[in-house]
C-alpha cells in the first residue's frame, strides 16, 4: 500500500505516518519497494508473528493482562 492511500483510510498526517513506516522498516516490520514515483510499503508478516509470539509469551508471564497490570507492564 502507498502512503497516501494509508493515510486517507487511517486519518493519518502524512508527517506522523512517514515518522512510523520508518521506524517500522528499522525493526523488519515492513518492506518498502518503489514502483515508478510510488513507494509501497508491505507488512513482514514472518518477522511480525515472531514479535507477536514473542510478546504472547512474555508479556504478563503469558497471562492474559488485566487492564492495571497493562498500564504497569514494562514490556
């Protein structure tokens, strides 16, 4: 997906959405590839479940989190 096409679905500023597809290039969260004046960004889908199964495991010692121990989590 382009970044204009993300930022007219999310309501997004367009500053504030470059800020973020950065940073999620910089962890292996997203691909970007240019095709012609277009970027487009892909979701990694690999590197994103592992984050996922990552967190499910350590976050709240694999309890399910209540909102107090969410507001406190440091994870």
């Amino acid at each position: 997906m382009t970044p204009g096409v993300m930022a007219e679905g999310s309501g997004i500023p367009a500053a504030t959405l470059s800020f973020h597809l950065k940073e999620l290039m910089h962890a292996g969260l997203v691909t970007q590839e240019r095709q012609g004046r277009n970027l487009v960004y892909r979701a990694a889908f690999e590197h994103m479940n592992t984050l996922l199964g990552y967190l499910t495991e350590n976050c709240c010692q694999g309890e399910t989190c209540l909102e107090e121990a969410a507001a406190s989590c440091k994870c």
